[in-house]
C-alpha cells in the first residue's frame, strides 16, 4: 500500500471524514473537527502506522495533509 493511501486512511479514521475528503487541502484550518486533541490522536496514529517517531518540532507543523507527508517523507517513508 502507497504512502499517500496510508496517509489518507489514517487522516479519514481520526478525523472522521470520508476518505475521499481528504486531499491537499486538509488541514487543521478546513477540518472542523481537527482540534488539539485530535492532533495529539493523529500523532500517535501515524507514529504506529509508519514506525516512526516525531519530535515536538515536527508534532506542531504537521497541521495539514501536504505538511504531513512531507515529515513522513523526511523520515524515509514510502
């Protein structure tokens, strides 16, 4: 399975949007739904998804899909 379906699944179970609602312009600011909390979930659930682990750095600029792959990317990721 690709990065991006991954990536899309695991956005779409958090935040509780249909899958074909996410796209480039998920984000933080778009997604009423996606609060703090919900942030603090995706987090935990890309790190097990992906076996990866994100800094505090990386935690707070992950605020949309784009941004998100990208740090997954950065991490080797594929």
């Amino acid at each position: 399975m690709s990065l991006d379906t991954r990536l899309v699944e695991v956005l779409s179970m958090v935040l509780e949007i249909p899958t074909s609602e996410v796209n480039d312009e998920t984000s933080i600011d778009t997604v009423e739904a996606w609060d703090s909390l919900r942030s603090m979930t995706l987090v935990v659930s890309l790190e097990e998804e992906f076996d990866v682990q994100f800094t505090d750095e990386e935690t707070l600029e992950m605020v949309s899909y784009p941004l998100i792959k990208m740090t997954l990317e950065e991490k080797g990721v594929s």
